[in-house]
C-alpha cells in the first residue's frame, strides 16, 4: 500500500482530519529547520520557526488548494513566518561572534581543518548577503528547488529568479574572496 501524497494528506488537514499533519511535520521538519539554519544561523529559533510554521499550517489550512505542490504552499509560509518573526523581535538578523566562530568537536588537524575553515567561511560570507539573496540561494542550492517553484514562492517570475541568483552567487563569491584574501578568478 502505498503512502499518501503530501497533497493528499494537506486536503485531509484541510477538510478537517488534523492529525495528518503530524506525518507532514515527520517529513518536513528536517528541512524546515535546515532552511531556517542555514537562513538564519540560529538553532533555538529555528526550532521556535519550525514549530511556528506548523502552527500556521494549522490555522491557514483552510487556504489550502491543492492545485500545486505542496512545498510550495510550506515555503510560501515558512518565508512569512520568517519575516513575521524577525520584524517581533524588531531587529536586523546578525550573527554573534560565538556563533561565527564555532569549531567542531571532533576535527582532525590537516586538511579537516582547512575545510571547515572553508565552511565557516562560506557561512560568514552568506551571513553578510542580504536576507532577500540568501533566501533565493538557499531555496535553489541548499533545497534543490526549481526556479519555477521558487517564483511560485516568491511570487515573482521565472525570470526574476533566475536573475536574483545569479546577483546572489556574484555577491557571495565577492564577500568570499573579500574575506578569505583571495582574488576572485
């Protein structure tokens, strides 16, 4: 037997069997919390954006259609949730030095060192790109979404997309090159 889509078990939510959305939250919530890391470097409240975005789930079910792909629909609110959450807390999302400069427990000298050096990096240099590029970076390189699904989302153009990720990918690989003392190739 075969398991149910994730827009058949979002109808289901919808039409009032809420129960369903405990399997969505078991197959979502790892890559929720991975967008919402990666967009915010923040672990507690990525948590606290995860769960938020359930709960939103919850109450807007009623808005769901069905019509396209569910993560699409998720994205969509997971970005307002993100927004909502930040504009609360009335500040601009900046990284702490501790949080920049967490090193891993278990590294091995050599060339472990040099790549997370590098990852730490890579980090640092999406952390300074604005909210907006980071999103659309992280959605297309880090989610594996099609720009036709990520212009869903955003509710803009293929062609828009298409062209905040190339703005994006240039700008990161400048603040990398910046960072690191390199000279871009």
């Amino acid at each position: 037997m075969t398991s149910p889509s994730d827009n058949q078990l979002m109808l289901q939510v919808r039409d009032g069997n809420v129960e369903q959305l405990g399997i969505l939250f078991d197959r979502y919530q790892k890559m929720l919390y991975n967008f919402f890391l990666r967009l915010t470097n923040d672990r507690a409240g990525s948590e606290d954006l995860v769960q938020e975005v359930f709960l939103r789930m919850l109450k807007y079910r009623h808005t769901y259609r069905g019509d396209g792909r569910f993560t699409n629909w998720m994205f969509h609110i997971s970005r307002n949730t993100h927004v909502d959450f930040f504009k609360k807390r009335n500040r601009e999302q900046q990284l702490s030095d501790e949080e920049q400069n967490v090193a891993s427990q278990d590294s091995n000298p050599g060339d472990l060192m040099e790549q997370n050096q590098e990852v730490r990096l890579l980090q640092t240099a999406l952390a300074q790109l604005s909210i907006e590029k980071r999103e659309v970076l992280i959605l297309s390189r880090y989610q594996n979404l099609k720009y036709e699904d990520i212009a869903e989302i955003q509710e803009c153009q293929v062609g828009t997309v298409k062209a905040r990720v190339h703005r994006a990918i240039n700008d990161l690989r400048d603040i990398y090159f910046n960072l690191s003392g390199e000279k871009a190739a």
